[in-house]
C-alpha cells in the first residue's frame, strides 16, 4: 500500500491578540499513524490540535484533512474526533448511554446501537460495565469510557489531548501500552499532545517537537533521541551534558573541539563547522563511561575527572564528575547485581576516568 497522508497543515499560523500561539507549522501526518505532538506548557500543541479538529480556525495557512482544505467547516462535519483530559462524560447517564450518545444523536437504531457499544466496551476492556455510571468508576475506567465513546464513531482521526494526564503514574504507563496497543488494532490515525517525552517515546510512530508556537523537529523516536536537531531538542527529550567549546580541527571523519581551553572531545565529521568556531556539544549521561583511576587527559578521549556526587536512583546510579574547574559532566551507570555499593572506586571524591565515544558527540551550531 502506498503512503497517504490523512491530515496535513500547511503554513499554519494562529495568532490571538499579540500572542502568536502557532508559528508557521507545516507537517504531514500518515493514515494510521500514532503521532505525537510534544513540547513544554504553553508552545501551541493544544491550539495546534484544536484547528485539526475545527475549534479554532488559522489566522492563515490551510489545514486539510484526507485531502480535502477544511477552511471553516465545522468540528462535527470533520472526520475527527476528539478525546479530552477531562473526558467529559455525562455523570447522570450510564456508561453505556454515554458511549451511545454520538450514535443516537445520528439515529441509528437500537440493536445496531447496542452491538456496537458491546463493540467498544471489549475494545477498552470494560465489558460488563455498561450499567454503572461515570462516577462509579475509577479515573482509568472513566478515561477508557471517554475513549469508547470516540471510537465508536469510527473516525478516520483520534485527536487525544493530554489525555492520560489526570492518572496516577502506574495507571497511566499501564494505559500508554493500552492505547498504543488498541492504536494498532483499530489502525485509526491517532493525533496525542503531550508535554511528557517518555509518553511521547514510548507510543509514537513520529513525534514533533514543539516550542514557543514553531515545530522544531519532527521524526521518529529514535531519530529524536539519538540526532537532536538543536540544544532544545537534546535537553527536553532525555537529558544531556552541553560542553561549550572551540573547533580545532576539521576532517572529513572527524572533528575535533577543545572545551573550557583545557581538554579536546572528538565528534564524528559532518557538521558544517570551520576551526575557530564556537559550538555546544550535547552528550547524553548513559553514553558517557566512567572507571577507576586517573586518566590522562586529552589521551584517546580518556578525561581525568573527580567525582562530586553521587545518586543512587534503583536501576541506575548518576554520577556527577568534574573535569576541570569549569567543567562537570554527568554520568548514568547501570547498577548491575552489584548495586552501587560495588563500584567503591567511584565513590564520591575518587580520582576517576571519563570517556565517551566520538559517535555519541552531537555537535549543535
Ligand atoms: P498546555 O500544555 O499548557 O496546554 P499548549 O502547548 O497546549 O500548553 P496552547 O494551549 O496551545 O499551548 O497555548 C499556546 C499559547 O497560546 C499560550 O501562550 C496560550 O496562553 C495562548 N492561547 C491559547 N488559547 C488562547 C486563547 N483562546 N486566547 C488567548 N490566548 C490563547
């Protein structure tokens, strides 16, 4: 089958007053696909899927849905639906009631109307709970009921937002799988705003990257992780180490940056950098390695360093280590059957060796 794409923004601008709260986004999102809008409180994510569903209207720019420009059609004449944070479900009437609500609303009969909320309650796992009412259910059970109800309708495009952020965090995490789970089964086009990365990593066919109204980057989860695309990027998602440098040499397999004046961090070839200029290197803590021992300094990528802290946090250990008077990386260990405790040589003050390898060095312009 070849590609289609089902909702494409082009140009899309949304200015309210002064506040431009959407800047000029244009993105193709694929039929099918589970696609992630994410990006801290405040960038335009909401007024971004709000325009997708026909709340809002661009100051300029197109949406277009399946091809078609939507320009002020209205919510109910798209084929979209939209799952709220609150859920918004009816308190007085039953769980199944609340599912049938679209269905009658367009006068479909009874027994069709019934078979197809015995459907959807299947689908979110709440069979035999089409009697009780909202209230009577957990908040998890309240957002499948919230999800039943949009399914039902069998749009093209689910527009979720932020729609697992009232759950407790093990409720939540059970729910990603879920919801990525019953994505792939209905194989609908699912459009999710987040401002959570490791929801957006962990469920996302493609992720865009929002800040301050514009799409910084768009890509897989991977791609986002392992090839940020600026200084933005590689510390919202995951968490990275930036180290201000100088360039010092540039080859067509490497380039070579000597941060803080003291020590030279080799990166891979590539970025269009000239010697003299001033870069910010990004490394991600778990990439970063750490023995016991002096290193010597600026030899095969092994920097002298001494540990300052040291957090122990189950899985893994961070480790905090100073390079030189200006500089301090963090490091991630995994703590394997040993725990931390067996890693004496790095206890907090030990004289230690970093080293990272040149492919795990970002260079942001
Ligand atoms: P959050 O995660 O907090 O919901 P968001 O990324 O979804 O944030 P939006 O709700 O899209 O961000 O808001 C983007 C910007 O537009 C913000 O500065 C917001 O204050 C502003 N804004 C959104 N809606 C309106 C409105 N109806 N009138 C005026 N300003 C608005």
């Amino acid at each position: 089958m070849g590609r289609s794409v089902d909702v494409e923004l082009r140009h899309v601008t949304k200015k309210f007053d002064d506040v431009i709260a959407v800047d000029n986004v244009s993105l193709e999102i694929e039929r099918g696909e589970f696609f992630s809008l994410l990006g801290p409180s405040g960038c335009g994510k909401t007024t971004t899927l709000r325009m997708i569903a026909g709340f809002e209207h661009p100051t300029s720019g197109e949406v277009f849905i399946q091809g078609q420009p939507m320009g002020a059609t209205p919510p109910f004449q798209r084929n979209v639906n939209t799952v709220f944070q609150n859920y918004a479900l009816f308190p007085h009437m039953t769980v199944a009631e609340n599912i049938a609500f679209g269905l009658e609303m367009k006068g479909v009969p009874k027994a069709e109307r019934q078979r197809r909320v015995e459907q959807a309650l299947r689908l979110v796992r709440l069979e035999g709970y089409g009697e009780r009412r909202p209230l009577q259910l957990s908040g998890g059970q309240q957002q499948r009921v919230a999800l039943a109800r949009a399914l039902i309708n069998q749009p093209g495009v689910l527009l979720l937002d932020e729609p697992l952020g009232a759950l407790d965090l093990k409720l939540r995490k059970e729910m990603q799988l879920e919801l990525k789970h019953l994505q792939t089964s209905v194989g609908i086009t699912f459009i999710y705003v987040t401002h959570d990365q490791e929801e957006a990593l962990t469920m996302s066919d493609r992720i865009a990257v929002m800040n301050e109204g514009k799409v910084l980057q768009i890509g897989t989860p991977e791609e986002i992780y392992e090839r940020p695309n600026c200084r933005f990027v590689a510390d919202f998602i995951g968490e990275s180490n930036f180290l201000e440098g100088r360039v010092t040499e540039v080859a067509p397999d490497r380039v070579v940056v000597v941060v803080d004046d003291s020590f030279p961090v080799v990166a891979p070839g590539g970025p269009a950098v000239s010697p003299g200029e001033w870069v910010t290197l990004a490394v991600r803590p778990e990439k970063i390695h750490v023995q016991p021992g002096s290193g010597q300094v600026g030899v095969n990528g092994h920097h002298g360093g001494r540990v300052e802290e040291v957090v122990y946090i189950g899985t893994d250990t961070y480790y905090l280590v100073r390079l030189s008077d200006r500089v301090t990386v963090r490091a991630r260990l995994q703590n394997r059957s040993t725990g931390a405790d067996g890693r004496g040589g790095l206890a907090h003050g030990a004289e230690v060796a970093v080293s990272w390898a040149p492919e795990h060095t970002l260079v942001l312009t």
